[in-house]
C-alpha cells in the first residue's frame, strides 16, 4: 500500500492502538500494512481490536526521553508507566532537557488533534531564560519568529519574574516546531536555561510528582476531548 493515502484506515489503526494518525500513515506508506478481504496487518501481525482507551499524565523528568523506544536502550517516558495498562503513546514531544507534563494515551484520534496546530490546543510552559529580555524582544517572538522550516504563530508570554541574570516566563503556544521555544528565544539572544511543561489545554500538571503517573479523571478527559472538538462519550464526574 506503499504511497496511498488511506484517512480511514489510519483511524482504524490509530483507534487499536498502533499510535497517531501520523506514525499509521507512516507504515502505511512504508508499504508494512496489508489488507485483505477480512483483515488488516500491520508488520506481518492482524491488527486487533481498540484497546479500551486509557489516557494519563507524566511529570517527566530531564533526561528520560519522550519515545516509545529507543534503539540505545536509554531511558524512555514507557520506563515510567505503571505496569499492566495498555500500550501507551506520548502525545507530542519534551525533549530530553525540557520537563513536565506529558500527556499519554492509546486514543489516537485524540492524539492527532491535540498534536495537530489546526486545532489551536495551548500548551502552558514555565520558561527560564537567560538575562532580562527587552519589550521589543518579547514583542518579536509575540509576533512570530522565522525558522528554517517556516514562521511560528504568535504566542502569548507574560514576565513572572525578572533579573539581570535570568527571567522566568510564562509561554503559551498552540504549535509544537521542534524546539521551538528554545529556538525562538535563541533568536532574540536570550537561551533558555530551563522550560517546564505545566498545562495542555484543560490538563494541568498541578501538584503530580516528578517522575509519577497518574490516570486521569472523567471530568479531565470530558474537558480534554471537548477542547479537541471531539463528542463526548462519558459521563463527567460530579
């Protein structure tokens, strides 16, 4: 099925767990999805039925990275999901030298539209950065700076503390460029030094632990699916 475009075959596959719509459309165009008159098979193996949907947050640690595997054997966000749930998925990125919260689940329609900047889901960081950026500065990368692979959308920051030697902000962006935050303040000479995730959407990483997971509540996931513009199909929790 190498270079077809299949928008429902991706859904089926990303609604059984295999990943986002994204990582099915890549196997689909890499030719490692087959399907016969009675089955789907993906690698070889018939895909299954969806998996109950799970969906949790991490308060991810530096240093673990956000991947499902890693050929180095290095330590991934998977090494910290409790054991006996489903097959997990991180839904966008943190880098290894970026923390906080990191939202995973089997839901892949979930995934693509949270993941997806048309759909304008915020994600909420704390962001130290070095020295004490200008107005003009912080106006520049209000308005969007230019990277190699486009212009970021504007985005919205507030100084919650600032010094000679380093700022604290608060970033919120609706886009996830790789690396973006860290490149657009780079490029208006003020290299971020630390940057937490603390919010996505509705989801706020509160009080969690560094380092522990926690499923989400009803009212959490109700919030989450209608921020997505998806219908909701579960009671929300008094």
């Amino acid at each position: 099925m190498q270079g077809v475009q299949n928008p429902r075959l991706q859904k089926v596959m990303a609604q059984a767990g295999i990943g986002s719509r994204r990582r099915c459309e890549e196997l689909i165009e890499g030719g490692l999805v087959k399907v016969t008159t009675d089955r789907i098979l993906v690698c070889g193996k018939p895909l299954k039925g969806p998996d109950k949907p799970i969906y949790g947050i991490l308060n991810k640690p530096l240093g673990v990275l956000t991947t499902s595997r890693d050929p180095q054997k290095r330590k991934t966000v998977l090494h910290l999901i409790p054991p006996g749930l489903p097959r997990l998925y991180p839904v966008g990125r943190l880098d290894a030298d970026s923390a906080g919260l990191l939202l995973l689940t089997n839901d892949g329609e979930l995934a693509n539209r949270l993941a997806h900047p048309r759909y304008g889901i915020e994600k909420i960081y704390r962001v130290t950065v070095s020295g004490s950026p200008t107005l003009d500065a912080l106006s520049r990368v209000r308005k969007g700076i230019t990277l190699p692979e486009g212009r970021t959308q504007p985005c919205r920051i507030r100084v919650l503390r600032g010094g000679p030697e380093r700022s604290l902000l608060l970033v919120v962006v609706k886009e996830g460029k790789r690396r973006q935050i860290r490149r657009m303040f780079q490029a208006v000479g003020h290299p971020v030094l630390s940057l937490i995730r603390t919010g996505i959407g509705p989801l706020e990483l509160g009080d969690l632990p560094e380092g522990s997971f926690r499923l989400l509540r009803k009212s959490e996931i109700s919030a989450l699916k209608e921020s997505a513009g998806l219908r909701l199909d579960i009671p929300v929790a008094k």
